[in-house]
C-alpha cells in the first residue's frame, strides 16, 4: 500500500485512472480530461497527497497555453466584446455576493463564515487570502474549505452538462461564432476583370495602390495570350485581363477601378505557379509583406494567408506568424527557393522550442509579483495564474522579439494544455479529497448546501443574462463564467466540448479583471 501511495506513482495512477473514465459516455457525454479531478478525490480521501509543485507546474503551463491560443485573437475580441464580458462578470460576482449575503441574514451565519463560503463557492484563493488578513478569523478558512470542494465540482458539471440541459446544439453554437468570425473576415473570391478603365493604362500597379484602394491583390495577369505573374512595376495595358481576390463587396469595387468583370480565363502557365506555404522558418515571423525578401527577389506575390481557420486578404503592412499558411504566385524555377525561405515544413511546426516559453513564463512571474494597490488599503497582485496568462496574452500578440518567436503551433499549444491539466488536477484533486469528509462531518450538510447554492445562483444568473439580455455565444458564455468565477478546471472542462477559441478568449477578457473584483467583495463581506 505505501507502494500505491508514492508521489510519483499515485500520480501516474491517478491520471490513468482519469483519462480512462474520461473516455466512457453516457448519452453521448464524457467528462475527458476534467475525469482526472474526480479519481484524484477519491485518492485523496484515502491518505494520498502530491507535492505543491504539481499545482504550480502545473498552473503555469496550462494559463501559459491558453493565453498563448487566445493572444491572437483576444485584443480583437475585447474591443468588439470587452464590455459586455465585463458587464456580465460583474452580473455573476454581484450575485453571489447577493446569495451570500440573503442566507447569512436569512438564517443568521457568522460573517466571517459566509465570507469564507463565497470565496470557495467562486474558488478564489486570492479572494480568501484578502478576507483571512482583514478579518484574522479562521472561520474564513473553514468556510472556504466548505464550500470549494463542490465550487470545483459544481462548476466543472455545470458547464459540462450545461448544453444538454439547455438543450443548446454545440455544433449550432460553433456555426455561429464561425460566422461572426468571418463577417469580420469575408470569404475570400477569385476574380477575373478586362482592363478598360483609360485611367489606369500605362499606369504601374505601385501607382495605382490598388492593395490600399480596393483591398484585393491581383495575383496573374493575361496578355497577348501569355500569362505573367504581376510585380509591383508591372504596368497595366488595354485589354489585359487580371486575376483578383478579395470579398464580394471589395471586388465589386476593383470593376470602378479597373474595368468589368469577364468570365475569359487565365490559364496556368509553366513558367508561374500558385502554390500554398507553411511559415515554419522563424526568420520570417514578424516581417511585414512588405519586408519580405521573397517578395523581390524571387518575383511573388501573396494573394491570402490562412491564418487560425480563417482566410485574409494580406496587405503590405500584414505581419507574418509562425504558422501562417500563405498562398502566392511566382516563377516555376523559383518555386523550390521559396520554400526553402520560407520553411515550409510540419514537422518544423510541431517541434517545440522551450525557450520562449520559459522566457515567458518567467515574464509572467514577475508581472505577478508587482503589488498595484487599492482604495480599500491592500495592494493587488495578479500572482502566478494571472501574470502568465497576461504574459501569454501580450507576447503572442507580439509574435517576436529578435531571435525569440512567442508563438507556438497548435501541435505544441495542446500538448502544454493536456500536460499543465493533468499536473494541475491530481494536485487541487487530492487536496479536496483530504478535507471533503472531514468539513462535511464536522459542520453539517447545511453550510455545504449554503456553499452550492452561492456557485449554483451566479451561473444560472449567467446563463439567463447571458442568452436573454447579452444574446452571447453559449461558448463564449461558458469561457466567461469560468472566467468570472477564476476556475481553471472548469475552463478545462469546457475545452473538450469545442474546436473553437470562444471559451479561451472570453476566460481571458474577464479572468484580470474577476480577480480584482472577488477580492474587493471579500472585503466589503468582511466589513458588513
């Protein structure tokens, strides 16, 4: 038996275990990697402990992974939705300070206890960790041990199942948020017009900016029968026909510019080819088009980049990303240079370059450790969790920083996920386990039942906000109360049930600014 109970072993033990009944399914459902926290209670109950470290390791790998996902796509996200994530994270923090504060006066619970049952109802140590050093009682602790067994296990359940019981189609809801995708993102065209406009002819195509004025590129141009591939220099003539893409209103505006539209096609020629490339050489991360060697030296021009699903029209000033798929034209001969600068290589893609992620994780400790302070008196961290996440965020936003590239592949992205989770649930798992017994013996089914109902009220608060008020993308939902309530796991919960970046980018739009605003109302419980 104190062979089973090694670390190292009972670890090993407990993920198996976990990722085993993670597959099984009932009516279509399985709870996948988030199975792992279940086994590891039971583990707990019966003497099992893993060290500290799982959890910080853990921590840090996995917040690392999900801002590193969302950095791309979060500033755009908050500028379009920032407020409304905002506006309802405070519509779950203040209900459960509401249900906190109806039972404590409804059936007379000590403050300090209600206080503790809030912070582990919404799982937030930092919370507690503010109420424990304003108020110095332990009932804090008490009644956060209380209630954060079951704010793990209930939040994890409530997202998971909340699409059955909603009866919400997951397909239906990643259709959707496809689609507001790509009306920022239109469908990309392609296009062929005659030349006929008088004001172009004779004219070069760097002359006539057609890029910034129309937002289509022009990938082929046929001439006198013969195709070419176009260059900034080329100039356009009287009848040319040109090949363009861009989106159904972008193109419609090139025929003002250029002429009407033709249905004459181009046929490919043997000396110009359109082929498609991997971003895998990092020297070419956080170049513009513009900057790009390839470009002029081996005469090709970019027509889309397919970046995270979706399809862009590049401009001159377009970034390149580690990971980008660009399609372009150029000369055959020139066909297998550009590969080779460009990398062009999967399994270049899926090796994983440690570095940066150290640096950042470093990065993000520190921005953690600065102590911002309040009004109420008390300074503020973001602390590991939110630095990382901060530093995730920003650094993959920025892409590189000299030999450094912040972003990583969707390969290396998800193996750091899974292996963070699994570090991160054995620990807070066990740790549960040890207490969930004992608090329940001790102090009665009562305040449990107080604890469940403060993690239960704000969520269903949420979903009928969030859909009614907010009409919000149930994904998009489920990633803001799991921000809002600062709960890791139950992010983790809801990543299996889609493809989608929703649940990640709305976690991170709330989780800073939740992480303020529980600590805030930890103290004012503490002083009513």
């Amino acid at each position: 038996m104190e062979f089973l109970t090694t670390d190292y072993i009972a670890f090993f033990i407990i993920v198996a275990l976990g990722m085993a009944l993670g597959k099984v399914k009932f009516k279509g459902l399985s709870l996948d990697i988030s199975a792992v926290i279940f086994v590891a209670i039971i583990f707990g109950h019966f003497g099992v402990s893993l060290p500290a470290i799982f959890q910080q390791i853990g921590l840090i790998l996995f917040m690392f992974s999900v801002g590193t996902q969302a950095g791309p796509g979060f500033f755009e996200a908050f500028k379009s939705k920032g407020l409304q994530f905002i506006a309802l994270s405070i519509m779950i923090i203040a209900s459960a300070l509401l249900t906190t504060l109806a039972l404590r006066y409804a059936f007379g619970f000590d403050k300090y206890l209600m206080t503790g049952l809030f912070t582990g109802a919404i799982t937030s140590a930092s919370g507690l960790a503010a109420a424990v050093e304003l108020s110095g009682s332990p009932l804090v602790s008490i009644g956060f041990g209380l209630a954060y067994p079951f704010g793990i296990i209930g939040i994890i359940l409530f997202v998971r199942l909340s699409p059955r019981f909603l009866k919400i189609s997951v397909e239906g809801e990643e259709e959707k948020y496809n689609k507001d995708i790509h009306a920022d993102y239109p469908q990309l065209l392609y296009r062929n017009f005659i030349v006929e406009n008088p004001n172009v002819i004779g004219k070069s195509l760097s002359e006539l900016e057609i890029r910034r004025v129309t937002h289509t590129n022009i990938s082929k141009i046929l001439r006198d029968s013969e195709p070419i591939t176009p260059t900034s220099a080329t100039t356009l003539e009287q009848n040319d026909i040109i090949r363009a893409a861009g989106t159904e209103d972008d193109l419609h505006t090139l025929t003002f510019l250029i002429g009407p539209e033709t249905s004459v096609p181009i046929p490919d020629s043997k000396k110009y080819v359109v082929r498609s490339f991997l971003i895998s050489n990092r020297e070419n991360v956080g170049h513009t088009i513009a900057e790009s060697v390839f470009l002029h030296r081996y005469n090709a021009t970019v027509t889309s980049i397919r970046r995270s699903g979706i399809d862009i029209i590049p401009s001159a000033a377009t970034r390149l990303r580690f990971g980008d798929k660009i399609t372009l034209s150029a000369p055959d001969e020139n066909i297998a240079k550009i590969g080779e600068l460009l990398g062009d290589s999967r399994d270049e893609l899926d090796q994983i370059d440690f570095l940066p992620i150290a640096v950042g994780v470093l990065v993000g400790i520190f921005i953690g450790q600065i102590q911002i302070p309040l009004w109420t008196g008390m300074d503020f961290s973001l602390g590991l969790t939110g630095g990382v996440l901060v530093s995730a965020l920003v650094l993959s936003r920025i892409g590189r920083t000299g030999n450094i590239v912040w972003n990583v592949s969707g390969t290396t992205n998800q193996y750091l996920r899974q292996l963070g989770l699994i570090f991160f649930l054995t620990y807070i798992g066990t740790q549960a386990g040890q207490t969930i017994w004992k608090t329940i013996l001790e102090h009665g089914f009562a305040m449990i039942l107080a604890g469940a109902i403060i993690s239960l009220v704000p969520m269903f608060t949420a979903v009928f906000l969030g859909r009614k008020l907010f009409k919000m993308n149930l994904l998009s939902l489920l990633g803001a109360i799991t921000g809002s309530m600062t709960s890791t796991p139950a992010l983790s919960a809801v990543e299996p049930l889609t493809k989608t970046n929703a649940p990640q980018e709305a976690y991170a739009a709330v989780y800073p600014f939740s992480l303020v605003l529980i600590i805030i109302v930890s103290q004012i419980l503490v002083s009513l």
